[in-house]
C-alpha cells in the first residue's frame, strides 16, 4: 500500500507527525536516521518489498 499526501499550509504544522508516521512505516532514511526525500522509487511496484501479514 502507498499513500502519498500534501498538507495545506494551514496544516504545515502536522509535518513532524507525518514524518514519524513515515519513518515508523518504514521509509527510507540517511546514515543520521533523518528522511530521505520522497522519490519515484517510492511509488508502487518500484523500491524495497516488505512481507508484511495483514491478518494478524
């Protein structure tokens, strides 16, 4: 599943929210554990796999 989303600048202030829901997903991060920007190689079909059991 992918989500891609864009605060308005009314809710530029849950940004830090949305990186920490991003990291804790999964999203790539640099050497200092800092985001990588969202790429391309984010959307679906492109990018790391993970097995994840949605029944559990």
């Amino acid at each position: 599943m992918a989500v891609t989303y864009r605060l308005t600048e009314h809710a530029q202030g849950l940004g830090p929210a949305m990186d920490a829901l991003r990291m804790w997903a999964g999203a790539p991060v640099n050497e200092e554990g800092q985001l990588l920007p969202h790429t391309e190689a984010d959307e679906p079909g492109h990018g790391v796999s993970t097995d994840c059991d949605a029944s559990a």
